[in-house]
C-alpha cells in the first residue's frame, strides 16, 4: 500500500515547552559531577505527555557509555528486577552476574553503586516504574537513601495519572519526598499555542478542536496529525488505528505480533511469530509505530501498543499468544527462560498445565529476588488453573501465595487464602497439613486484628498436632501461641509454651522454629532485664541469619527497637532501626518495613524532631496495606504530633487508635494511645475526658503486672489530678534519654517558678504551643510578669507573609508534588490544599506553580532545611 506522508513524533514535537524540564535535568547532572554527590530526579505525567522524549534529549547529548537505560514490563505480573536484566546487559562485570543468579535487591543496588561510581556523572535511568516490581523499587529505593555517596544521577520516570492511593509506587515517592537530594519533575501537556504550532503544517486542520480533542496531550497530537486526514478522528484509539491501517497487510500482521509480546519483540521470537511478514519491519520503522533496539522492535509508545492489542479478535491474540508460549519455551542457544513473560502468555492463551509450570516457578524466582507481590500474584494464578481434584497441590499454592501477601504487607489478602487452603486440608483428612495450616491461619489473623480467631486457630492446631507426637509443625504452633500470650502480657503462659518450643525444636535440628520461640522469650525476658533480653534477641537474631530466614531476622529487627521504645531507651532503638529498615527493604518486607517506619516516628518524636516524626507517621497512616501494628503505632505518633503542635486532627487519630488497640486487647497498643489522649486532654484543660481511658489501661497493666506502663500511666494520671494507687514510682531523667519535651513537662509538675520559665523557653523552642500555653497560665497564676512570647510566627519571618501551613505547602509544591499528594501528606482534604495554594500565588503575585516555586527560592522560602 502507497504511504503517503505522516507526521512522526519526532523530538522537536515533543519537547515543545520543555526547556525547564531540560535545563534541570542538566543542572542536577552538573551538581553530581561538581560535587561527587548524587542526585535522583523523579518525572511524573500522564501518559503520552513525552516522558521519555524528554530523558531521550536529554541523554542524547552525553557519552553513550556513561548512559545505562531500563524500563519495567507492561506485563500482567511483571518478572522481578526487569529493568535491571536490560541494563546489565550492557553494564556486563558483576552485575550482569548478579542478576542472572537471582541476586536479591540489595546485592543488585551495591553492584549498580560499585559499577557506575568508576564514571563520576553516570546515568541510570528507570523508565515506566508504574509498572515496576516489588524488587525493582526496592534496589531504587537503596540507591535512593545512598545516592549522595555515589556521583551518579538517577532519573525515574512514572505516570503519575496511574497511581491510585494503593499502589505500590506511592510508597517510595513519599519515601523519598524529604530528601534533599531528589527533584521532583511534573510534566504537563502542551499548551493551546504548542498545539496550534504543531497543526500549522497541516492545512484543513482545526487547531482548537485538536487542542479539545487531545488536551495539549503530545502523543495524542502526533496520533491525530498522522492519521492522514484533514478529519480529526473522534478518539486517540480511532487515530492509532487509523494510523495502522495506513500500512500494508503484512507491515500489519507484524504490528499485531509485536503488539503481544511486550515490553519488546526480539527479532528469534518475531520470526516465529509473523514470518511471512518480517520484511515489513522497515514499513513499521518508517511509519513511527515501532522503534529499533539490540536486535528486537518496540512499539514507539504503549498506549499505542496497547491499541492494537485490544483491536486484535480472540481467536487471532489466542493464536498469538499460543505460538508465543511455545517459542519462548523452547528459545535459541544461549537465550534464557523468561519465567514471567512464559507464565503471562501462558495465562493469555488459557492453556492450564502450561501455567502450572511456569507460574509457580515465576513464583519461586519472584520470592527469590524480594518481590513478594508478584509471586503472591504468580502463585495465586497457577491456583486458579489448578484441577478441582489436585487439593493437596492446590493448598500449597494458597498457602505460599497467603505467606507472600504477608510478606508483601497485604496481610488483608493473605487471610481468605490461608482460610481457604486450612479448608482444603480438613476436606483431605491430613491431620498434620491441617495443622500446621490451621497454625499459618493463626498466624495471619493476629495480624489482622482478630487475635481471638488467631488464639483459637492456633489451639486447634495444637489439638490436631500433640496426638501425632513431636514433628516441626507441632513446634511452630507451640511458638505462635507462645507470641500471641506474651503480646496478651501473660509472661507465664508464653513462657511456657515457647519454652516448649524451644526444647522441641532444638531436638528436631529446626532453626525457623527456635529463631522464633527465642524471639518471644527474650520478648518475655527483657521485660525484666533488658540486657538479658538483648543478649537473647542477639541469639536468636545470629540463628535466623546463618539459616537465611528473612522473615525471622525481620521480627528480631523489628522487636529489639520496639521494646527499647516501650522502655523510652530512644538512642539504644536508633542504633537498631537503621540496620533493620535497610534489611528489610533490600528483602521487600514490607509489612515489617511500614513497622519499623512507625517506630523510627516514635524515636523522632522522642527527640523533637517533629517534622520527621510526622513524615514517618504519616507515611504508615496513609499506606492503604494491613500492617496493623505499624498502623497503630503511627497514628499515635502523628496524633501527638498534632496535639503538641495544636494543629487540628488530633483527636480523630488518637480515638482511631484507642479504638484499633481495645479491640486487639493487646496492652501495649492500648496503654499507648491511652496515655496520648490523656496529653490530648492536659492540653486542653479537660482531664475528664482522659480519666475513663487511663483507668482501663491502667487495670489492665496493674493485672498483667507490666511495671513500665504502671509508671507510665500513674504519672500521667497524677499530672491530670486523677485517683491512682499509692505506688512510689522511680524518677525518670528525661534529658538524659534526650527527650526534651517530656524533661520540659516533668519541670512543669514541679510548680517551681523558675523550673516553670524553663520549661517555658524550652516548649516554646520545641513549637509546643499547647504545652507553652499551660505553662504561661501557671506563671500568670504565680504572679509572673514579662514572660516571652516564643519565637516570632513565620508569617513574620518572609515578606509574602505567608502562614505556617502556607509554608509547608509551598515547600511541597516546590517539590514538585500535586494538590492531591501535598493533600495526602499532609493529611488534609484536597479542597483545603487548593485554597493554600491559590492564596500562596496571591501573595507570591505568581501566575503559575513553577513561578511561585521559584520566587519561594529566591525568597528562601523553599528548597532549604529549615
């Protein structure tokens, strides 16, 4: 078929009004290479908006050899470390061997560091990481949190119209917000000038109804420019095709095949797919629809991909994906199997034993590499291609799946699948397999807030399990139920049932088991002498390591600085919290990551680093996955950060978190928003309000005999002039355990006039206004005159006069975050952060977003610590 002539989007089309864009990619660039530090920039838009035109100018000016390029796969569960496969292959050295041993995230990040820090001002680049895996985003979270010691810049790009509140992704853009060293890029469609310029070579074409049509989108403009018709076609997906049926029959069936088989065709497997059609390869080329690579073809973009896909009829993407699944399981000499791509077509083609081949061992690769998600997704998908009658091989594949949910923190997931495989087990008459399901069953539901379920689970494990005499699974159970006694404070009973299973599973050589039941009595022993406790977290912690149990070390990391916390031991919790987040990032654990987040919330909030504290906080809060004790941890911490700061909110977090910790029943997550509210209620001069709370907490902790939250609760209930036993209670040195706020409060409780003015410089230097309140009215009382007002508001300290909370919302905004994130981080309604920011422009006399962010630097109101 004749081509007549088509716009191609080339990359002057797509870089119209993107010379800001371009000139900070190059400035970060020249930072890294000036100062040897690196730098991350994160660009966000919406699909089509030229994402990737704008890195491709960019790099193109640069060596070829200091450029490394991967982008993750449009699959439907896409394989672990994708992006990372494509860049070792043109790194090569160690990494190259790394990735294709399945090395986990952290090992990958440490050779992408090593290698690219032999070039000052290399350039790595991740494109597409909304569909990134779970181990993809953690080896860029790694090279996140250490890019400042690597001269190296890293540029990510993202559709940021795809992120709803539960993916993934969200996690570690909030993750990375506050760092100094990562620049935030948002890419916005062409404007209706840009549009116009772009239609004037094409005569009979309506520039403002293109403009209407494709919202200044720029792949769209391209798509309706090289239909070839002075008609706008109605929609992009009309456009694309019409663009398609421009080519010859057989430049189209070659489209069609590399439609299917993303993220690229390699030219072995499109030979098998279309070879009557491969020389229409160049036709495709010359038209703009795909692009060359190393020996395959693209699609120049996915939406366009994604067109011609969904155009294709059932029986020919069937017979696609059929020819596909066999020609990639039986590639070329020297070509690897793609588990994930053969589980995807696999799927795609329907064909059940296929998918029960290959899903499960994507799974394997999947959990291998720390991407828990996507063999979550894996497993579950061979159960669903599992025959009716296969229960037993059909309750494994629950069970692993459930287990990766959990890992994964999607703990929610995880319970109908482990209900679900416990069912199948008792239909099979196993008492032992139901057993130890019944026990995994437990395990799950006490992370779900249902411990009772859990408790009563557990203990019919344990009744399926003792007639069978000793075995490992019978060990576990005693375990599980050791921990759920001990999180109940009946030290006793944990006592005894982890030393049962400790006992047992030292006889049966099962180090899980014994890593675990040492965890819980150190649990119980720390209680009364930390030290001891330590050195048996440290035993237990030194077992799970030698015997690579990920999820075991995690607990021990998780556990050691919790406890600290629970004993205000804040500096001894930071020494552990570091290593423990770094473990279980570079794992993809993320349940116990999101935990030890909220706990680092505690310590920053321990020292005064409040702004910290509420970041950490906030970051658990509004994750949408089930770590409930991180969630439960962080909503008192940003509660108090509320109540301290008088910022409103407070109170609606801090009854959330009662409420979550009553119905646990666990004393630790009650005593602990228990004594917020009765700081909320000080604040606020109504101890009344707090009294019926700190009664029931404080029964509950005399009951259980835990001495750190009796003293906790009784001083508290004391400061409020409420009823408490007559215990005499061991004086706590605030300052040494560099807790400024609380050594403030407890010179409060002396009533000593120049204690009082003390304590008054200090709240106020904290920005304890509530706190500071109190102690002004106590002086007044006293007779005190001159008292000083505090520092001077910030609305003072900038000459737009811009509130506090202005001010926080400037300086996100100058990051580069949208009304809808700058909502979610600071946990206020969208329509709220609209009006900041329509009166931020006011008073900056700025027109746009970009033009405040830069009179707010110039101004020094924005992009520095503060």
């Amino acid at each position: 078929m004749a081509q007549g002539p088509m716009a191609q989007p080339t990359l002057e089309t797509m870089l119209l009004e993107r010379t800001a864009e371009q000139a900070t990619l190059s400035a970060s660039l020249k930072a890294t290479v000036d100062s040897g530090s690196g730098r991350v920039v994160l660009i966000g838009g919406e699909a089509g908006v030229g994402k990737t035109a704008l890195i491709k100018a960019f790099t193109g000016e640069l060596d070829g050899r200091r450029v490394h390029w991967g982008a993750c796969d449009a699959l439907f569960t896409p394989r672990p470390l994708g992006p990372f496969h494509e860049i070792a292959e043109g790194a090569g050295g160690e990494l190259e061997e790394l990735v294709a041993s399945e090395a986990k995230p952290h090992q990958i990040a440490a050779a992408l560091a090593t290698q690219l820090s032999t070039s000052r001002g290399s350039v790595l680049v991740i494109e597409d990481l909304h569909w990134a895996d779970e181990g993809t985003l953690d080896v860029l979270m790694l090279l996140a949190r250490r890019v400042t010691e690597v001269p190296m810049l890293i540029v990510a790009s993202y559709r940021d119209d795809e992120l709803d509140r539960t993916h993934p992704l969200r996690l570690l853009l909030g993750e990375l917000a506050t760092s100094a060293a990562v620049t935030r890029l948002a890419i916005e469609p062409l404007s209706a000038g840009a549009v116009a310029e772009l239609a004037e070579s094409h005569a009979g074409i309506d520039a403002d109804g293109l403009f209407r049509l494709t919202a200044g989108n720029p792949f769209f403009v391209t798509e309706a420019l090289a239909a070839g018709t002075n008609e706008l076609p109605p929609t992009v997906r009309d456009a694309v095709l019409a663009r398609a049926a421009r080519l010859s029959p057989g430049a189209r069936t070659l489209l069609e095949a590399v439609a299917v088989v993303p993220p690229q065709a390699d030219l072995w497997l499109l030979e098998r797919l279309a070879a009557d059609s491969m020389d229409g390869i160049e036709e495709c080329l010359r038209s703009g629809m795909l692009t060359p690579g190393t020996a395959s073809v693209a699609f120049r973009h996915e939406l366009a991909r994604m067109t011609i896909e969904e155009s294709l009829t059932p029986d020919r993407a069937l017979a696609l994906h059929t020819t596909a699944l066999e020609s990639l399981a039986d590639p070329p000499p020297g070509e690897q199997l793609d588990l994930a791509r053969l589980a995807h077509h696999a799927s795609a083609a329907n064909d059940h034993p296929a998918v029960l081949r290959f899903a499960p061992q994507a799974a394997d690769r999947a959990a291998a590499v720390g991407a828990h998600r996507e063999a979550a997704t894996q497993y579950l998908r061979a159960a669903g291609h599992s025959p009716a009658d296969e229960m037993a091989g059909r309750a494994d594949l629950l069970e692993k799946a459930s287990h990766e949910y959990y890992l994964s923190g999607q703990v929610d997931q995880a319970v109908p699948l482990a209900t679900q495989a416990a069912s199948l087990r008792h239909e099979m008459g196993d008492p032992l397999r139901e057993g130890d399901s019944l026990r995994e069953l437990s395990h799950i539901l006490s992370f779900v807030g249902r411990p009772e379920e859990g408790a009563e689970a557990c203990r019919k494990a344990i009744a399926l399990l003792e007639p069978l005499g000793p075995s490992p699974e019978l060990a576990m159970a005693y375990a599980t139920l050791a921990q759920r006694c001990i999180n109940w404070e009946d030290i006793p009973a944990g006592v005894e049932w982890g030393t049962r299973a400790r006992d047992m599973a030292g006889q049966l050589g099962e180090p899980a088991t014994l890593a675990h039941a040492l965890t819980t009595l150190a649990g119980a022993e720390f209680r009364a002498s930390p030290e001891t406790g330590i050195k048996q977290y440290e035993h237990a912690l030194e077992i799970a390591r030698a015997a690579g149990l990920d999820d075991h070390v995690a607990r021990v990391s998780l556990n050691v600085p919790w406890m600290y916390v629970r004993h205000h031991r804040f500096a001894e919790a930071r020494v552990y919290l570091d290593a423990g987040l770094d473990y279980a990032i570079e794992r993809g654990l993320e349940y116990w990551r999101l935990c030890l987040v909220a706990t680092r919330a505690w310590v920053e909030l321990a020292s005064g680093d409040w702004s910290a504290a509420a970041g950490s906080a906030a970051s658990v809060v509004n994750d949408p996955r089930d770590a409930l004790l991180g969630q439960q941890l962080a909503l008192v911490a940003l509660g108090l950060v509320r109540a301290r700061r008088g910022d409103p909110g407070s109170a609606e977090l801090l009854d959330e978190a009662l409420a979550r910790g009553e119905a646990g029943g666990e004393l630790q997550q009650i005593a602990l928003a228990a004594l917020a509210k009765a700081e909320a209620a000080w604040l606020d001069g109504q101890p009344e309000l707090a009294a019926a709370v700190t009664e029931r907490a404080l029964a509950l902790a005399m009951r259980t005999e835990a001495r750190q939250e009796i003293g906790d609760l009784i001083r508290w209930r004391r400061r409020l002039g409420l009823a408490t036993p007559n215990l005499e209670l061991e004086p706590v040195d605030w300052a040494a355990l560099g807790c400024p706020y609380e050594a403030a409060l407890a010179k409060v409780d002396t009533g000593d006039a120049e204690e009082l003015r003390q304590a008054l410089a200090e709240l106020q230097q904290l920005g304890a206004k509530p706190a500071a309140a109190v102690v002004t009215r106590r002086l007044r009382e006293l007779g005190a005159k001159g008292l000083p007002r505090g520092p001077r508001p910030k609305t003072r300290e900038n000459e737009a006069g811009l509130t506090p909370r202005e001010l926080e919302v400037l300086e996100l905004l100058a990051e580069g975050l949208r009304n809808v994130d700058i909502a979610q981080r600071l946990f206020v309604s969208e329509k709220t952060v609209d009006h900041h920011v329509s009166s931020i422009l006011r008073k900056l006399d700025a027109r746009t977003r970009g033009e405040a962010s830069i009179k707010a630097v110039r101004l020094g109101l924005a992009g520095q610590d503060r």
